[in-house]
C-alpha cells in the first residue's frame, strides 16, 4: 500500500518554477477572441435575416470592436511568442491536429473579413469623411453588395473562432484542468454572451439592448449550466482531475472564480438583465460591464490555474 | 529502427553524473537541464521503497508536443527520435504545455524550444548519449528495439519494467526497469 509519497530531486529552478510559459497575453487573446467571435456571429445574424434597420449598434457601430479586438489579441499573442521572428512559420504549413495551427488560419481569414465588414459601412459610420479615391468608392459599394455573402462565411468561421479559444486548451492531454472536451462549447458560449454585453453597452434603442438582454440571459445560463458540467466532470475524474478541481473549488483560485466569474461576471449580471427586462430600472451598463470583466477574468484563470495541472507519477 | 533508452531503477545512486555529462555535452543554459534525476519514497515506515531514476524527455512514439505544433518544428526523425528545428520553432509553447513530462523549456537566450535530443549528434556518429556514456553504475543502456538481440530488447524481454505516466497515452520510449 502507497501510504505516502514524495517526490524530490527534480530542482530545476528555471524550468519548474517557471513552468508558465503562457502569462497575462494568452489570456486576453482568448477573451478578445471570443469577444469577436460573438459580435461577428450577431452581426452575420442579423444581416442574414434583413433585420439591419433594426439593430444598427449591432452591425454597424458594435462590429467596430472585432477587427481592433482581433489585432490587440494577435499583438498580445505574438508578444507572448519566444521567438516572434520567426511567426511567419506558422503560415508556411497547415498542421491539422495542431489548433493553434487552424486557430492562426481562421484568424487570418476572419480579420481582414471584419476589417471589410465595418469598410462596407464607412459611408455611414463616418457621413463626413470623404473616400478620396475612385477605386476605394467603388471597392465600398462592392464589399456593401457582398455584405450577405460575408455574412454567410462569418457565421461558420466566427463560431469556429469562438470554439477555438476553448478548444486550444482543451486539447492538451498534459493538463487535466483544460482537458475536458466541454471548454470548446463554454468558452464560445462565454465568448458570445461578452459579444452580447458589448452590443448591450452600445445599443441605443430600447429594442436592441432589449433582444440582447435576452440573449445574454440565455447565454449566461447555459454558461453556468456548463460550468457546473465541467465541475461535475471534474469531480467524477481521476485524481489528476480531482486535483485540478481542487484549484478551482477550495483552491488558490476558489475566490476569483466563484467570487468574480461566477457570482460577479455571471450570477449578478444575470439577475440584473431579467429585471431590467422586466422593466425595471437597471443602468445597463453594470450587468454588461461585469459579463465582460468577468469573461476576462474567467479566461486569466483557466490559463493561469491549467498549467499548475499536471499527471502525478 | 527503433530508438530507446533502458534505465535500471535498481543501480541508480542519483549521483546527477548524467545530467553534468548533457549540460556539458550539450552546451544548456545555466539554469536549466534536459535531464533531471528524480527520488521517489513510497511507503511508510518500516515497509519504505525508494526509487531513484534519471528522467529526460522520453522520445514518445505517440508525441502530444508534435501533434500541437502549429510550424512542424517539433518533429520525429528517422529512429524514433523527437527533435525541435530552431528556426522554425516560434516559441509558442504550446509543445510545453502539451508535454505530460515536463521535459521541454524555452531556450533563454535564442527563444526556441529545447530538450533531451537523445545525443542525435554522437549518433551520427556511431557514440553513445553522453548521459549513458558516463554513467558510473551503468545502470543506462540504450539501442534498437527492432533488433532483437540488441542490449535493450533484451532486458526488456527478461526484466520487469515501466514507463511513465503510460495513461497519459504518449508511448514513452525510456524504459525503466523495476
Ligand atoms: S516526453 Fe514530452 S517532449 Fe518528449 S516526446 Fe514525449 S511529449 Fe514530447
Ligand atoms: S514552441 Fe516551437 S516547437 Fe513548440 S509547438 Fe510552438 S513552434 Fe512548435
């Protein structure tokens, strides 16, 4: 019977210790990622269902956020490379298995799209500005006209973004905090209801901050039903598992994620959009500030808490 | 060909002689190693068992860190060998965390990932590891296993051995021997 084990000896003090090799970046690229792929995939809705008119924040002044999100995240994620020269490599070859491979792809397709998608609307968003050039008026109307089609590509591609984020951790077999196959759905869930927040913090008719409401109130309870999934997963594991739940549930990041993911990013911005959409009187801005605050913090704690994870042999 | 490295838990006195042989051999950083002696204590008093042992990236034949490279700088050669390109590595760790063992670090000053190459170099040349070559109990053999009658086949056949963390699916090809 193993009563009583230790492990000693292995005293590599710039190698265990150090054993974060993702920090801070990797966590907001995550988050920023999501964040996009939520507007993305609402914005494509609404321009497939013709319902533009009716909820301008979201395709037009909303779907500002994505390409900048995207370009701080690629900036974050390449500042967090150790060796950023060479980055090119990654689109010398498409590696199926590998997803931070197809992840590096869809990013390269996804962002120009999102810079296209706010350039068909220039006109608009900036009545004032003149397109000096021929050409670029005429590339205007083109991208205006193709405006549905990029719709239709961007809600396969924004969703599979948004899985991404989750799915890059998940695959890592090494850590069993990560290594559960329901962070791809959580963190796209996660990923849309902080896009959702965004258009409520914009949206400027009752009606659309209403439909978003909503829509991040559905989202915010499949979340919790999700992490409660992945918890109850955790704890019917193994015990590299158990141990990895541990972190979360009575560990060193118990307080922020009960206390900010769950109770401040989830619980309270839940409550407070049903009442709001009951009609009381709810600065929308505090329940949509939380969800992403805590959507960043979530992101902070499953990168930093997932490398701590490892077997025991 | 199939390369491997044997390691007999049983005449390993943790002496650290192999992990000085590769930082020499090898040119690592201050600071760092890509082998690494561990000691284990398992039991209660008096029913106590330790274990010492020589660990190092274990060549898996089924290689999480080179299905998650994005580059294909993280490689299988001829052998069985794991290797890393330096530059085509572009320092995501992504390999680090994918590693159950541990075994890989980012190179402090050129940025790319290193590890234990199982000496490819002396190979080539017809040498052994440098961390089998000192080993003062010669408690480490290395060698084919699809030759049959080599060293390692052998005490793999006769003997009782492991590999570790099997669970985590990598096929490790360090053997050690209980
Ligand atoms: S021990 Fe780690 S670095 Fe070596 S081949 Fe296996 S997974 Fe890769
Ligand atoms: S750090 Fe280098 S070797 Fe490792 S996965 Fe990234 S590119 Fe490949």
């Amino acid at each position: 019977m193993q009563e009583e084990i230790f492990v000693s000896g292995r005293d590599i003090p710039n190698i265990d210790p150090s054993l974060e090799i993702w920090h801070w970046p990797i966590g907001l690229y995550l988050f920023l990622g999501g964040l996009a792929a939520g507007i993305i995939l609402f914005a494509s809705i609404v321009v497939i269902l013709n319902k533009e008119d009716e909820y301008p924040t979201t395709v037009k002044y909303a779907s500002i956020i994505p390409p900048i999100a995207l370009v701080i995240g690629l900036i974050a994620l390449i500042y967090d490379l150790k060796n950023p020269l060479y980055s090119w490599q990654l689109y010398t070859t498409i590696r199926i298995e590998s997803p931070m491979s197809w992840g590096a792809w869809v990013l390269l397709i996804v962002t120009p799209l999102s810079f296209l998608w706010v350039f068909s609307y220039f006109s608009e968003l900036f009545p004032t500005w003149d397109l000096k050039f021929e050409w670029l008026k005429k590339f205007e109307q083109f991208v205006k006209k193709n405006r549905k089609n990029m719709a239709y590509l961007l809600v396969p591609l924004s969703i599979i973004l948004g899985v991404y984020t989750g799915i890059l951790l998940s695959a890592f077999n090494a850590r069993p905090l990560w290594n559960n196959a329901i962070l791809g759905p959580l963190f796209l869930t996660s990923g849309l209801s902080t896009g959702a927040a965004a258009i409520i913090l914009l949206a400027k008719t009752a009606q659309e901050r209403h439909l978003f409401g909503k829509v991040d109130l559905a989202l915010i309870i499949i979340e919790l039903g999700l992490i409660i999934h992945m918890l109850m997963g955790m704890y019917a594991g193994s015990e590299v598992q158990l141990e990895a739940m541990r972190l979360l549930v009575g560990g060193e990041f118990t307080v922020l994620f009960f206390g900010f993911v769950v109770i401040l990013g989830l619980i309270i911005p839940g409550i407070l959009e049903a009442l709001e959409i009951k009609g009381y009187k709810v600065p929308v801005a505090i329940p949509a500030l939380l969800v992403l605050i805590g959507g960043l913090i979530f992101r902070f704690v499953m990168v930093e808490a997932g490398q701590i994870t490892r077997y025991l042999y | 060909m199939r390369y491997a490295m044997v390691i007999d838990t049983l005449k390993c006195v943790g002496c650290s002689d192999c992990v000085v042989a590769c930082q020499t051999e090898n040119d690592v950083p201050v600071g760092y190693c890509r082998d690494w002696i561990t000691e284990t204590v398992d039991g209660s008093y008096p029913n106590v068992v330790l274990e010492l042992k020589s660990e190092r990236c274990n060549h898996c034949e089924n290689a999480p860190c080179v299905r998650c490279c994005p580059t294909g700088a993280s490689h299988i050669i001829d052998g069985g060998i794991v290797l890393v390109t330096p530059n085509e590595c572009i320092g995501c760790g992504a390999c680090i965390e994918s590693c159950p063992y541990d075994a890989r670090y980012s190179h402090p000053e050129g940025g790319y990932v290193d590890k234990c190459t199982f000496c490819n170099h002396r190979l080539e040349k017809g040498q052994l590891p440098a961390c089998v070559s000192v080993c003062p109990t010669n408690c480490m053999y290395f060698g084919d296993l699809d030759n049959p009658n080599s060293k390692v086949s052998r005490l793999l056949k006769n003997r009782k051995y492991k590999t570790l963390a099997p669970e985590a699916g990598t096929k490790p090809q360090v053997y050690y021997l209980i």
